[in-house]
C-alpha cells in the first residue's frame, strides 16, 4: 500500500511537471485572436486556428452583443443578419442566414477615402449553385468558385490582371463537368491572344490557338489571325461603314486554311456585305490556283 501510495506521488509529480510545463509553453508567446460568430454564438479564434471560449450572445437594447460586437437583426422575412464593425464602426463582415443556413456571406474593407471593397463573399445564385468570389486590392475578382448545395465543385474562374487598373490578362477556367481546363490569355485592349484546353484529370493538352490583330491608322481592327501551333489556320477581316447612327464594323471577309496533311495550304475564301450576306466564295490550292 505504501509502495502504491508513493507510485501514485511520483506519477502526479512527473504530471505536475509536465503540466507545469506545457502551460508555461502556451502562456508564451500570447498568439493574436479575435471574434468570430455565426448568428447562434461567438468564439475566439487564434492565429493558429484554435478556436476557445464558445458562448451565446449577450444582445443589448440595440441587438449588439456585449461581449463579441456583432450585431444581430431579425427581418420580416425570416432572414437574420449578423454584422460585425471596426472602430469606426464600418460593416466589416456580414453573414445571412435563413432557417439556420447560411445564405450568403460578405468581408469587406474600405480604402483611403473611406468608400467600401468587397475581400470575399459568398452568395447562392438563381441556379442554386452557391458562388465564392474574391477580391485584388483593387476589388476585382481574382477568383470565382461555383458549388452544388451539396459542395460539389460545378466550375471554376481564377484572373489575373496585367496592372493595378487594367482588364484582366489570363483566366484559367476549370469545368467540373466537362472535365476540361480552359485558359485564355488577352492582351491590352481585351481581346484573346491565346487559347487553350486541357483535360483535368492529367492536365495533358487537348487543343490550343493564338491569336494576332492588325489595326489600321485609327486603331481599328481590320484583321484577325488564329493560329494552331504554328499554322495559320483562319483569318477575318473587317470592314468599316458610316451611316446616321455613327460608324459600323462588320466582318468583310474570312480565310479558312487547310492545315491537315493531305490538302496543306488549300484555302476558302469567303467576302461578305454589310449586312452580314455572303458574296462570294472560292476555294484555292496551295499555289493560289482557284479549284472546280
Ligand atoms: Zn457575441
């Protein structure tokens, strides 16, 4: 017995120790937490991710919690909203839910001049598919995720942008479905410079064009050529007309060529009108000799 009794004593020391110093490991250095809630509690949540200190609501007279900050509102949709502020008392988050679910979800900050920019949000769209989006420091989005409700990924878009205030340079597409990945790359005036199609599953290449413009001395676009590889597969001219209602592009003429082995070179050429009729079409061999 007291034999046991001293085994007893020596594990509680070695666990006293141990204790003693695994809180001392978790009292430094103090990890950085803040609030988070849904509309039914709020926690902690550490730079880690731990979360700590669950508990409900405390709402004032003006539905604030006291001890979290959130605001809380009941609409007469059955809808409840709850925000979350900064100091100078901006929406920073806001979750919606409806019948317990969360309907759709927004982050946002605000600039210099104090106007508002969305950093994510979430939304279910008319489809039914639940939508993520996120936002660049400029509030464009970066990238668009689309979900059943049973969190299958339907489709996705990521963009990238070629400085702080232009379009976009290049969207990758990726199709849940179809199983494809599609990319696009563009150039200043947001036109295709190239396209490609993947397969999703090994990431081998399915298909593949790039594209070149030619303008005319006022910057408009009079053609258009659409390569694969290194051939010259298709090009479209275009043709300018003025009428009372101002000046009118429309597509004059198209250039098909063939680029598979056995008729390399041959080539149709279609002219067209302005009103979209076709005029004329001829086919060529590869020596420019008209053909039947
Ligand atoms: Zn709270």
């Amino acid at each position: 017995m007291k034999n046991f009794i001293r085994t007893v004593f020596i594990i509680l020391l070695v666990l006293s120790v141990l204790c003693g110093c695994a809180g001392k490991e978790a009292e430094s250095p103090a990890l950085e937490w803040k609030w988070e809630a849904d509309h039914s509690g709020h926690w902690k949540i550490y730079e880690n991710g731990e979360k700590s200190d669950f508990g409900e609501h405390d709402f004032n007279e003006i539905s604030v919690c006291t001890v979290c900050g959130i605001e809380s509102i009941e609409w007469n949709n059955g809808i409840i909203s709850i925000n979350a502020f900064d100091e100078e008392k901006n929406v920073t988050f806001s979750k919606n839910y409806k019948n317990g679910e969360i309907i759709s979800e927004y982050e946002k900050t605000y600039n210099e001049d104090g106007t508002e920019r969305l950093i994510y949000s979430s939304e279910i769209n008319p489809d039914g598919l639940k939508m993520i989006t996120e936002y660049d420091e400029s509030g464009r989005s970066v990238k668009e995720q689309f979900f059943y409700p049973d969190g299958t990924p339907h489709h996705e878009s990521v963009y990238e942008y070629a400085n702080p205030d232009g379009g976009k340079s290049f969207e990758r597409y990726t199709d849940y479905e179809e199983k494809r990945i599609f990319e696009y790359g563009y150039d200043e005036k947001g036109d295709w410079i190239s396209y490609t199609v993947y397969r999703l599953d090994t990431g081998s290449f399915v298909s593949g064009q790039t594209f070149e413009y030619e303008y005319d001395s006022e910057g408009r676009k009079i053609c258009q050529r659409t390569f694969e590889k290194d051939d010259l597969r298709e090009e479209i001219f275009f043709g300018y007309y003025e009428d009372a209602e101002g000046i009118h592009c429309y597509r004059s003429k198209y250039i098909y060529y063939i680029i598979e082995d056995f008729i390399k070179g041959h080539y149709t050429v279609t002219e067209y009108n302005k009103d979209g009729e076709e005029i004329s079409r001829e086919s060529y061999d590869s020596l420019g000799n008209k053909i039947g």
